[in-house]
C-alpha cells in the first residue's frame, strides 16, 4: 500500500499543478474551445492522457523530484491505472488510479476556478465506473446538455452504440464510443442497451433525414447500410453471443470510425 502523509500529499499536489503547466501550454493551442467554452473546460481526456504521458517521461522525475514517491525503488515509472466513469452521478471524468489514491489532474476542466489537480483516498472520491447505459444517459443529458434518443440510424451499431446525442446547435452523434461503454454492452449481453433502447423515444425526423444522407455515402459498409430495428439487433447478438466476439466488436468499432464525429 502506498502511504503519503498530507504534507506528501500537498507537495504532491504542487508538482503535478507545475507539471500540468507543460501540458497546458501543448494542448491549449491545439484545443483552445470545445463546445463553444475556452480550454481548459471539457478535455478532461485531452489533459489527463498529457500528463499520464509527461508521467512516464523520466525527466518529469528529475525536474520534480516529489513525484518518485508514486514509485517503488525497483519502479521506472509508476504503475497508474486510467480511469473514465462517473463522479458523483453529476458528471463524466477522466482521471488516474495508483493504489488506493484517486489523482484528478484535469479538475477544472468543468469549474475553471477550481484548482487544477486533486489527489484524494479512492474511497472518498465521489468516482465510480458506470454499470449501465442508464446510468450513463442520467449523467449525459445534463452535463452535455442534449437530447437523448434511441439509435435508430444505424441499428446493427445499437447494442454497442445505443443512443443518439443531439445537442443544442442539432449536432448529433452515437454514445458511448469508448471501451467502458463498450465493455457494458458486452458483460451486460446487450441487456443495458436494450434497456436504454425501450426507453428513449426515437429521434425526430429532421434528425433521421440528415443521418440517411450521410448514411448514403457509406453504403459498401455493411454494419452502417442494415436496416431493421435496434432492440431485435440487441436480441440477435445475445443469440449469437456477440458479446463474447471481440473480432465483431472490432468491426463496429472500425465502421463507427468511419462516421463524422458530428451529423
């Protein structure tokens, strides 16, 4: 177990805040809005994928010297874990796992004016992984701010990617492209996506009219030309146990790659 004592504990905090420094000055001109909001706000991914980067550099150990305490003696770098899921039900966050600590370096990428790092005990972090896409819609409405729909454009996508988002300007796109949600709609067999599936509404016709467009310029892609309906795809893919398929899950994965990144 890792002990750090709260001066450790601050010190700690003081080094990653300058280490950030290095990343926001890489990542700001490469991403200064998102959303309409000025850097640092919204790339909470951006910045913790930087620094867990700038942590495996063993120069950042030379320049800040307090940052070997994440290491063990036989260690060259520290074993950090990345993490993406909830805090507190209230917001996505992306952020890093050593031990039994919690290390937010991205934590003013939602309130600006909060500090840029915090280090807490895992158990009082607020952070948990997302079980369901339930869950994950309660959280996404509000936070991002859209719509919610189910995936009804591209349906043989929908037990991994069941939900359509639409956003304020009508920008829509398919949720939740990462491994975490893809790992839910695998361990799950496709039951958390039919579950969302049943209860969002379908997406309004101006919506589905400028999917088909773009969905027209990929029809040699299989995955993206089926038509049918989302919650029999859910059933389908239980039965043929496409939950334990990772090659399948590779070929939605590279179809949605295909895909805008907004409609």
């Amino acid at each position: 177990m890792m002990n750090i004592s709260k001066e450790q504990q601050g010190a700690l905090c003081s080094a990653l805040a300058q280490l950030r420094l290095k990343a926001d000055l890489t990542l700001a001109p490469k991403y200064p809005h998102f959303a309409g909001k000025p850097y640092p706000l919204g790339r909470c991914k951006e910045i913790r994928d930087e620094m867990y980067s700038l942590l495996m550099q063993h120069q950042s150990y030379t320049e800040f010297p307090i940052l070997n305490i994440l290491k063990t003696a036989q260690q060259q770098r520290p074993e950090l874990q990345k993490v993406w899921g909830s805090l507190r039900d209230e917001f996505f966050q992306n952020a890093m796992v050593i031990d039994q600590w919690y290390i937010d370096v991205a934590n003013d990428t939602v309130d600006a004016n909060k500090p840029r790092v915090e280090i807490v005990p895992f158990a009082q972090s607020g952070f948990s992984q997302i079980t369901s896409f339930k869950q994950f819609a309660h959280i996404a409405r509000p936070y991002w701010q859209v719509e919610l729909y189910r995936n009804e454009v591209c349906p043989a996508l929908a037990p991994f990617l069941p939900i359509i988002c639409v956003g304020k300007n009508q920008t829509s796109w398919l949720a939740a492209a990462n491994d975490e949600m893809l790992k839910v709609a695998m361990h799950s067999e496709f039951k958390s996506a039919q579950e969302i599936i049943e209860l969002l509404p379908s997406p309004p016709a101006h919506i589905t009219n400028k999917w088909q467009t773009v969905l027209d310029k990929y029809a040699h892609i299989g995955l993206l030309k089926q038509t049918g309906s989302a919650r029999d795809f859910c059933q389908k893919y239980r039965i043929e146990q496409r939950h334990l398929d990772s090659a399948f899950r590779d070929e939605i994965v590279i179809a949605y790659t295909h895909l805008p990144k907004g409609i």
